[in-house]
C-alpha cells in the first residue's frame, strides 16, 4: 500500500479510503469484519463512515458494526485513521425531523459526536466531517462547535463533504479569522464521468490544503465495466440506479463503449483503470472504494500498482474531457 499526507496535515492514510456505507444494508456484520480485517492486512487505514449510514429504521448499523470490529482488538483502532461524518436526521419517530436533530447548529454537533461515539466504541474520532452543506448555521458557531471537539479530544480534525468551492473558501477563511486549524479535506464526487469538480471545488480544496477524497469512483458502476456485464447477462450494478440511468441515454452508453473498447485493446480492468486514473489526479488523496465482497477489495486494490502511460491518459482524456479550468470553461 501507499500513503499520502492527508492535506495540510501531517496525517499519514493510505491511497485508498474502505467506504463502509454497504455494511449492514448489503453486507452483514461477519463478511463485513472480514473486508476490514483484509483491507487493514492490505495496508489501507482509512475507513470513512457516516452516522446515517443503515439507513432508515437502521441509522447508526454502520457505526455500531465498525465499533464491534474495534471491540475485538489486535490493535484494530490504533492502526485506523477513522473518518465519519454528520449532518443528517438521525431521530428515530418514524423519520419525522425534530428541531435540532439534524444539520450542524452547535446543539446537533455535541448530539451527534457523542451518539458516533458511542455506536463507534472509541474516543475519539481523527476525521469529522460535514457530509452537506448548512445554510442556516454561520461558520462562526460551526467552528467554536468544533474547537470545543478538539480541545475535549474528541475529533482531530475537521472535513467538509459535497461543499462547493466558495463554501470552502468561507470556511477556511472563517476559521483562519478565529485561530482554528480549518477544513483539511473534503469529500466530493469526482470521477472520470464526473469532472466538474475540476472547475472550482478542486483548485478551492488545493489552494486551502485540502486533501481530496472521491466518492463514487466508477460512477455508481458505471466505469467499472457496466457494459461488458450486461453483455455477459448481468446488469450494470444492481441494474438501477446511476449507471443504469446513464446508459439509457445513447451519448453516454457511446462513450463507455469507447472506453472499454480502449481498455480491452490494452488488457486492462475498467474498475482498476477508473481507480488509478484519480490517483493520478491532483490533489487526490485517495478515492474511496466500498466493496460489498472481498473480491471487489482485491480488485481496488490492484489498481493502487497499476501504472497508466501518458497515452492512455491522454486517450482516457478524448473520451471524458474535463470541463477546463474556472473561468475560462465558461467565459472563454
């Protein structure tokens, strides 16, 4: 495995972050141990959660099933740099959103650490993130939320998740404003398909110090060889969905034929191509890989030694331009 400062920090995570959000809605507690305990034997330790993920009447499974695989020791949270985030509804009356249980007012923030705490076993957590942007709450009360985290030792540092540029820019101007350490990552869609991020919230997160952190890096199964699966009689992912969305349009379904045309001319995986093409970008730290099997962790894996030549690159690039850099993508 490889590692990488986390931005700014001094922080050392591996290449590839293990998503846990299929454990417990796809993947139960025992299969799910077993994907940690091969990824922290691979190297990765970086685990991002979320204190939603369950989903439905199951909020909080995904932590509880991390803090189980904790609760077993072998040195298992010490070696884990653990990430996981907050913002959504997480009472439990039928999914009726009470005042103040939700978004990141100082009174959710204490709610909610203290509730992944718990489901998590531990105490403390290296990375916690705003998994959306609030509105409502001024980056003045978020912050003195969160110095308050920091000096009781509960969280390390703070990322931010789906926050577009300028967002990022205010936080960490806010935070430089009151002598707090900032926003050190943040959590976006970015992928071959998806370079939008390219225009503002990439160059906002390099400019700030920022590490980047991908979610959905084959596009909801969209890169990771939707086509030749359907092919074979299967369906792209669960044949619903992004990808599924997508190739019912004829303009992306040409360009992901194209794309693994390209990749079959040079033997390779388009999941493990899709992986190591945004470990070639800048400003990645790593991208997160949410396997529901052990084989689709070894499969994330390999993309982590897998060199692509400047002219794949650069074809990869004919097939999904970027969007160009901000302004000039749109006033030129």
């Amino acid at each position: 495995m490889k590692y990488t400062q986390l931005g700014r920090t001094g922080l050392k995570v591996s290449r590839l972050v293990l998503g846990t959000m299929n454990f417990g809605p796809q993947t139960d507690e025992a299969d799910s141990h077993t994907i940690m305990d091969a990824a922290l034997h691979a190297g990765i330790n970086f685990f991002d959660t979320a204190n939603v993920y369950g989903w439905g009447a199951n909020k909080g499974r995904t932590e509880e099933i991390l803090g189980s695989w904790f609760a077993k020791d072998g040195g298992r949270r010490d070696k884990t740099v653990l990430a996981t985030k907050l913002y959504a509804n997480m009472a439990t009356d039928d999914g009726k959103v009470w005042p103040n249980h939700d978004k990141l007012s100082a009174l959710n923030i204490r709610r909610s650490v203290d509730a992944s705490l718990k489901r998590l076993g531990t105490d403390y957590i290296d990375l916690y993130q705003f998994h959306h942007v609030d509105r409502d709450t001024p980056w003045d009360e978020i912050w003195q939320a969160m110095d308050v985290l920091v000096q009781q030792g509960k969280i390390l540092y703070v990322g931010s998740s789906n926050h577009a540029g300028w967002h990022i820019a205010r936080a960490n101007e806010t935070a430089a404003r009151r002598g707090s350490y900032g926003l050190v990552s943040e959590q976006c869609l970015y992928n071959l398909a998806e370079r939008r991020a390219e225009m503002e919230v990439i160059p906002a997160a390099e400019g700030y110090g920022l590490g980047v952190i991908p979610w959905s890096p084959l596009h909801g199964g969209l890169l990771g060889g939707a086509l030749r699966k359907e092919h074979e009689g299967g369906a792209a992912r669960s044949g619903a969905g992004r990808s599924a969305d997508s190739l019912a349009n004829s303009t992306i379904r040409a360009q992901i034929q194209s794309y693994e045309d390209l990749l079959d001319k040079h033997g390779l995986e388009p999941g493990e191509v899709a992986l190591a093409w945004l470990l070639t970008r800048p400003g990645v730290t790593g991208p997160i890989v949410g396997p529901r099997t052990a084989d689709q962790l070894a499969s994330a894996l390999r993309a982590v030694e897998l060199t692509l030549p400047d002219e794949l690159l650069a074809a990869l690039d004919e097939i999904f331009p970027g969007p160009g850099p901000s302004p000039e993508a749109f006033a030129w």
